[in-house]
C-alpha cells in the first residue's frame, strides 16, 4: 500500500522529527459491530416485608418502617394509626403493648413505648415528639414493658 503525502514538510528531514506524528499515515478503522451492552440497572434495596413466624432480628426492619411511615417520633402522631398499620402488615394486635400516650395529671406523655412480642424476643419502639429508637430485647416478667402498659386497640383509647 502506498501513502501520498501533501506536505513537504514531511519530508525534509530537519522537520522530521517535529513533524513525525503529523506526518505518519492515518488510517482509519470501522468499529466492528458489537452488541449491545445495556447498563446494569441500579440494584434496588430489598422489599421490606412482614415474615410471618419470623424473628423479632427478621422482622425488625418492618417494624421500624411502620413507625416511621405513621410518624412515630414526631409531632402529631397517632398511636392507633399505627397500630392498625402494624396490624395490617402482620403483627398480632394480641401480641402489641404500650406505655400510656398521657401523663397521671391528663398531659400527653413525653415519651411513649410500644411492643411486639414474639416467641422469646420483644420488638420495642420508644418515640417522643422529636425522636425515636428501635431495639430487641428479651421479655421481663411481666412481658416486653416493664411499668404501666396497655394491651394495644384498634380504636383510639
């Protein structure tokens, strides 16, 4: 294969140097086709579900979802809404207990607890108005509450 050159810079050899990389043939390649790559899609956290006879550990992360998802730990929240929204995932009513949402002199409660029992395991939320925590402990004696508690209602109290 022969190259023409249009340059006589390109060949004078004082120049050559300089110019080497201006002076060197470009060849052009067509791409073979190849197939088409699609991208890897954005892997997607795991659907948080209820697992019916699971661990307090399996079902923590639905539990603390519920909370958040009904505003527990923030202002105006609703204790029955989420119970019932508790409920409506899969926890037993029979099995969720909590602390009194109003103080003795008729004031609302500066923090409330909430339960979940399960088989040897307590699933338990504390939340205010500003906060909220979630933790599994073992049941006391008197089940996951220690103090003054109530056995969970679909109605308002």
């Amino acid at each position: 294969m022969r190259t023409k050159f249009s340059s006589l810079a390109c060949v004078t050899p004082l120049l050559l140097g300089a110019l080497l990389a201006g002076c060197t043939p470009q060849i052009q390649e067509t791409p073979e086709p190849t197939a088409s790559v699609t991208p890897p899609k954005p892997s997607q956290s795991p659907k948080i579900i209820f697992i019916p006879g699971g661990t307090a550990k399996a079902n923590l992360p639905v539990f603390e979802k519920v909370l958040e998802e009904t505003g527990a730990g923030a202002p105006g929240h609703d204790l029955t809404a989420t119970i019932n929204s508790l409920v409506a995932t899969g926890f037993s009513l029979e099995s969720i207990t909590h602390t009194p949402i109003t103080s003795g002199v008729g004031q609302p409660a500066d923090s409330v607890s909430l339960a979940i029992a399960f088989d040897n395991q307590c699933l338990i939320g504390q939340f205010s108005t500003s906060w909220l925590v979630t933790e599994i402990s073992a049941p006391t004696l008197s089940g996951c509450l220690i103090g003054d508690f109530e056995q969970a209602s679909l109605t308002a109290p």
